[in-house]
C-alpha cells in the first residue's frame, strides 16, 4: 500500500473546460472568464498556488459547486500574460493532489479548503509488484508512442529516468490524450500501484485503437497510391494514343462503364469479371474489331437487373378478385397461386414455385399466367418454347463466335427490368432437339430451384439468380415431355370447359371485350343467351373457347357492317337469325336412339377437344369364327376387343350363348365416323355389352351409356377423362351412365346440375354391366 499525509490549505479555484492538469505537469492555457481571473489575481497576491479541477461539461459557462470534480490538483501559477481582449494566458506547474473539503466562497471567484496530498520519499515502498507495474507501463508508453506521430519520442528519455511510481504515472498520463472521465480516474486513483494499473489498462486499450487507425490509415493510403497510379498511367495512355491520332474518347467510356458497375449491387464474381473486360477494352485499339464485342457484352452486364425487383402485392383477398375477375374456373390453379402468396406472407425466404398447366388448347392457360403477374404485383415476360430445337435458345452461344448473344431466358429477364418476373415458358410440350443440342436439358437447370439460383448462361459465363422468378409453363400434354423436366415442376391439370363454364366465359368476358374491339356497345348489338348455347353446341367443338371467341368476333364484324351500311339503330342475334351470320350449323351432336337395339351400344370416349359418344355397332353372321374390327382403331381398342371376345367365350353358357359360336359364326365391330382414329382400352365393356347382345339376340337399353376397360376374367378396371365423357352423356340424353366402381371419386368433379339428371351406376364385374344394359322381356315389350 502507499502511504500518504494531508495537509489543509484555503486555496482560490479554478474549474477548467476540456482539459485536466496532474502533478508535475508543466502547461499554459487561457483564462476568461471573470471569475476565473479574480482567482488568479486573489493567487497572485498571495503565495501563487491555486487549485484547478476540471468541470464535468464543458458547454457549462457558469459552473455552480456541481458542476465540477472536486479531486483536482495544486498548482504554482509560474507566469501571467494578458492577452487582447482580456484574457490571461497563465502558466503553470502541477504539484500534488488536492480535494475539496469545503467551498467556503463563490463570489467574486471560487475558494475552497482544500484537503492536500502529500507523497514522502519514506512512504513510496518499490516492492517487485510496483517494480514490474513501472516496468510495464514504460513499455506500454514507448509502443503508444510508436503509433503516434504527435509526440517526440525524445520524451520516452526523461520517462525513463523517473524513480517514483506516481510522479511516473502522472508524467505519462499528461503525455497521452485521453477522454476527461479517464483523466479524471487516474488524478482519483491515489494508491500508486492501482494508479499504475489503472494507466496499464487505458494504454493498452489506446494502443489498440491506434493499431486499427494505422490499418485504416495504411488501407486509405494504399488505395490512394492505386487510384494516383490508375491516373497517371491513363494520362499516360491518352499522350500515346494523342501521338497516334486516335481519339481519346475510349476514355470517357471506360469511365462510364466503370460508373456503371460500380453503381450496381452485383455478385463479386460478376464485377470483376466486368472490370476485366473494362481493362481489356482500355488496351485495345478502337479500331479492333474485339472492342465492338467487349461493348456489347458491357452493355448486357449493366442492363440486366441485378439488384432490381418489384414488391409484391401480398394481399390475398385483392388476389383472388383479380383472378376471378380475369378468369372464370380454374379453381385448381387460383387456389395454388392464392397459396404461394399466403406463404410469401410468413416468410420471404420461399423459392418460386415452378408450375405446369396442363390442358387442351383455349382454356386459358397463357392468359391466366398473365392475371397471376398483375394479381401479385410483378412483371410479366413470356417466352414461346414452341419448335425450339437449339440448346443455344435456352443457354446462348459462347462469345467465341461472331454474332454471339445471351439466350432466350437471360434476354427476357433484360427485358422485364426485374430480377422476379413471373415467367411463362409457352408450349414446353413443343420442344425439339437435333444435331445442335436438347433445349429440354438445358431447362433442367432453370427449372430446378436447387440449381437456378446460379443460371449460367454461355454468353455472359457469370452465374445469374433465377431462385426469386416464378416460373410457369405451359403444355397440351404430358406425353411429349421428357421425365426429368416433368419431375421438376408441379403440374396442374386444366380440363376442357363445360358448356355452362362457356357460356359463362362468353356472356361475362367474350362478347365485352369484342364489342369493345369492334366499336360496339350492348345497345346496339343484342344476342340472346340461347343463341350464344346455339354457337357453343353447334358452331364449335373445343374443349376451350377460341372458336367461341372467334365466331363471336365474326357476328361483331357483319353486325357493324349492317349498322354502317344500313344504318342500323340496332341489331339483334337470335335462333331464328344466326344461320344468316354464321351460316349453316357445323357440328351435331348424337342423339339417342328412338328405340332400344340389338348389338348397338352407346360407349364414351375422351378427346383433346372433350368428351364424346360412341355408337359401337356388331354383326353377327355365319361363318368360318372370324372377327373384323373396323372404324379406324387403334391397337390397344383392338386388343379390347379380343379380351372382350375371350370373356365372352369362357362364359357363354352363363351368358345363354351357344358355346361353339366361334366356329361358324363371324363378328363384325365397327365404330361409326370411320376417318377419325379412335383409341384405348376404354370402350372394353361397351364392344363385350354389343358382342354380347348381338350373339344373344337381347336388345340394349337406348338411354343407358357406359365407359371401363374389361378384364379376361370380366374384371371392370377404372378409366380417365370421366368428367368430359359424362358432360358428353348429358348432351346426348342419356339417363343412366355406367361407371367402374373405382371411379366413384371423380364424381366430385362433375357439376352438381349435371350429377342431378343422370343416375350413375358404379360396377366391378362384366355381370352388373350386363344387368342394368341389357332389356329383360318385359322391359323390351315395355319400351316397344
């Protein structure tokens, strides 16, 4: 411990602004105010020894006893100059520590009785702990000075030769520019070793923030050095190329392009790649033919948004209205869109989804691509991925050959200004490949959202992000595309529209928008809702509404020649009338037949334009056992066919049929409308129903049709295309539709009204088609 004596003074008092003064510390500073030179003169008249404390705020103009520290130090006032203006310059000399015990006046200056710190020779004890403090602290005060370029280091000579622990501490402490609080603790601090330990700890955290300015100072400094370097040698490079006469504008472009990149928030690897490019274009002659590449390739790098996307509009409710106003069904898809928006909402680290609508053609798949771009608030690109052959389409041509340039995916992200448009690939069940490479390979890595976020494309051979774009694609069919590129969306299929979902589309988006194209208005062009169904029904045959569209664009254009040429106030589309516009009706639809028959059964099938009705017809005659099937049919109908013949023969007796039949009996199949290709194994239990009554001389329920495939063991198996084969049923008239039992869940799809006017009949066994098909006696007699 170190020991020391008090001594009381009554001592005038000066608190100091920014700065504190120790013991042993020799320094001049101005005096101002008036109080603080009545202390000085009061000091002057007597011994000359004053007490300076600092204040604790600096701004303060007027201290009261708060104000100020009241540990300070006693100093010797060693010389006074008055300067203009009537401030004092004083000098003084630190000589111990002081506290203020008492402030005995404060008008006109400051006095106080003041307790004084003395240290004696006798009562310092240099043991090895205040022995190894010093030490330290010497050497702590030589590295601050190494550091520092402000004070001399001829001052580490006098340091050195300091014996007392607290003189030496003082004597550095003035030296090093320290905040007033650590000044202050140090001036509080009265035992000597905990003085020096307390000085070791501020030293080493100063030198430690003065070895992060030299690093900051040394970096600032290096970069300088490169940017004077840069500059020198570009004028340099300007006189060389004023010497050759050539014109000095590459420079203001160099410095454009360097503007440019530097604006934009890239990848590292990308602006380096484009400061490399800038530096070749600075070295080339402008009259080389490369420069004009390097331009190009520049202009790509700055014009694709690197660093630019939109907001999206995360707003669920205004979502779904702007889809349902655009679009009418499509429930599957809205509902997954409407899905990818709520989860945007939790969490804004969700890849874009990447969809597949799949479905016949005019149904509205490239259009409602565009309605989910304005639902959620983004840019909208589209590209037409129909008779795309080259790999170079998708990925773009290495800068290797003349006339080089970024692929379709990169060109159309320029294009939207937006690094997460929404992106519709269109007819990606088109894709062809030949010689040149497989674009459908090349899409693998844009449509995988593991791999997208580092496209690579081969013109620009810099990763681009394709994580944030909602892609979508379009297709008629799955068939045409390759397995791996399927696996790597999620399909949503659209099916054909039902003829009220037409009628719908028609009267609530159709005709709108062409009396709009066509300078018309509900007041002068008026069509009856039965008309529109007469188009549908008769018109048309498509399981979108293309055509629709087109022959109600058709019966705009001659309404609004009648109305010029004629000067019509108005004209009307009817029944009665439409046959003038459109002419004679296309299309017809089977109907029933007007009584029950033997071997002609009414089977369903499915087409890329809906559903149809199939009459299958079936002679018998004597023969030789043949079988003829006609009717344009392809090989999996045919192979139905056979399994069909094969039940039937294992089972004759059960079905009342004669078993040597096939001997000296020959069938023949025919499938009505023979120019069309008919194909599946659907039509299985409809051609064993035929064979079946036509060998058994039973007639077939008119009003009953049927869809499955059969089984050798009569087995009914499940089929597709139940929604549009009913639909077809309903059209026709029919009153009972004969379904495998395993398609008891695609009832759901059917529309409630339709549901309601067919009876439905699920079966598993050729057995149960047989009963509810074939018309017993009394029925016959009944129906005739």
């Amino acid at each position: 411990m170190s020991q020391f004596t008090y001594v009381n003074k009554t001592l005038p008092l000066i608190p100091l602004r920014g700065i504190s003064i120790f013991p042993h510390m020799v320094v001049h500073f101005d005096v101002g105010r008036e109080k603080s030179i009545s202390a000085l003169e009061k000091s002057m008249m007597e011994d000359a020894t004053i007490f300076l404390c600092s204040q604790k705020d600096a701004k303060i103009n007027d201290p009261t006893v708060d104000d100020f520290y009241h540990i300070g130090t006693i100093a010797k006032i060693k010389q006074m100059l008055k300067l203009p203006g009537g401030s004092i310059r004083v000098l003084i000399e630190g000589i111990n520590r002081g506290r203020i015990i008492e402030i005995i006046q404060e008008e006109p200056h400051f006095a106080a009785n003041i307790e004084e710190l003395v240290y004696g020779e006798k009562d310092v004890v240099k043991d090895v702990n205040m022995e190894a403090a010093m030490r330290l602290v010497i050497n702590d005060f030589e590295e601050y000075l190494s550091y520092n370029d402000r004070i001399s280091s001829d001052v580490m000579i006098t340091v050195a030769d300091i014996d007392d622990p607290g003189r030496l501490a003082d004597v550095i402490a003035s030296y090093i520019h320290l905040k007033l609080e650590d000044d202050q603790k140090i001036l509080e601090t009265f035992d000597l070793y905990e003085r020096l330990e307390l000085l070791h700890k501020i030293l080493q955290e100063e030198i430690e923030v003065l070895k992060i300015e030299e690093k900051i100072n040394q970096r600032v400094r290096k970069q300088i050095n490169q940017v004077q370097k840069e500059y020198y040698l570009r004028e340099q490079i300007k006189a060389i190329q004023k010497e050759l006469g050539q014109d000095d504008d590459i420079m203001a472009e160099v410095e454009a392009y360097e503007e440019k990149i530097d604006k934009i928030k890239m990848p590292k690897e990308v602006k380096e790649k484009a400061k490399k490019e800038i530096g070749r274009l600075l070295k080339l002659s402008p009259h080389s033919p490369e420069t004009g590449v390097i331009r190009t390739y520049l202009d790509w790098i700055i014009d694709l948004p690197w660093d630019k996307e939109t907001k999206d509009k995360i707003d669920i409710k205004k979502a779904r209205e702007t889809l349902n106003k655009d679009h009418y069904g499509l429930e599957d898809v809205k509902e997954r869109i409407l899905e990818f928006i709520a989860i945007r909402k939790l969490t804004k680290s969700m890849k874009g989804p990447i969809i597949c609508l799949v479905g016949p053609p005019g149904v509205g798949k490239t259009s409602i691509a565009r309605s989910i771009a304005n639902a959620i608030n983004r840019k909208f690109v589209r590209m037409s991925l129909g008779g795309v052959r080259d790999e170079a389409e998708i990925r773009g041509h290495r800068r290797t050959y003349i006339g080089a340039m970024p692929g379709s995916i990169i060109n159309s992200m320029k294009k939207s200004k937006s690094k997460n448009p929404v992106f519709l690939l269109d007819e990606i069940d088109k894709l062809s490949s030949d010689y040149r490479g497989d674009p459908a390979s090349a899409l693998l890595e844009v449509l995988d959202p593991e791999q997208n976020s580092t496209f690579t494309d081969h013109y620009l051979d810099v990763p681009f992000d394709l994580s944030k774009v909602l892609f979508i694609t379009t297709a008629n069919t799955t068939t045409t595309i390759p397995k791996p590129l399927l696996d790597r969306m999620e399909v949503i299929r659209i099916p054909g529209y039902t003829d009220d979902e037409k009628l719908q589309i028609a009267l609530n988006h159709l005709i709108p928008k062409q009396l709009k194209e066509h300078g018309l208005s509900k007041d002068n062009f008026i069509i009856s809702e039965s008309t529109v169904k007469a188009i549908i029904n008769h018109y048309t045959r498509e399981a979108g509404v293309r055509d629709l569209e087109r022959n109600i664009a058709n019966l705009c254009r001659k309404a609004a020649k009648r109305i010029i040429e004629e000067n019509l106030g108005v004209v009307r589309i009817n029944r009665g009338n439409i046959s003038n516009y459109l002419g004679a009706e296309k299309y017809r639809f089977d109907l029933l037949e007007e009584e029950n028959q033997i071997g002609v059964a009414t089977g369903l099938a499915w087409t890329a334009v809906g559903g149809e009705t199939l009459s299958i017809e079936v002679n018998t005659m004597k023969g030789t056992g043949k079988t003829q099937l006609t009717g344009k049919l392809g090989d999996v109908m045919k192979e139905s066919a056979m399994a069909g013949i094969s039940y039937i023969r294992a089972n004759s007796q059960i079905l009342g049929i004669e078993s040597d039949f096939y001997k000296d009996m020959d069938i023949h199949i025919h499938v009505p409308e023979g120019a069309i290709p008919k194909d599946g194994p659907s039509a299985g239990i409809t051609i064993a129903t035929a064979v079946i009554s036509a060998l058994s001389n039973t007639p077939i329920r008119k009003d009953v049709a049927m869809t499955g495939e059969i089984t050798l063991r009569g087995r009914v198996l499940p089929v597709g295309g139940i929604k549009e084969k009913v639909l077809a049923a309903n059209r026709m008239g029919v009153k009972k539709v004969i379904l495998p039992g395993d398609n008891r869940k695609d009832l759901e799809e059917i529309p409630e009204k339709v549901r309601k006017k067919i009876d439905f009949v699920f079966v598993k066994n050729m057995d149960e088609v047989l009963e509810h098909a074939l018309v017993k006696g009394n029925d016959n007699h009944e129906d005739s």
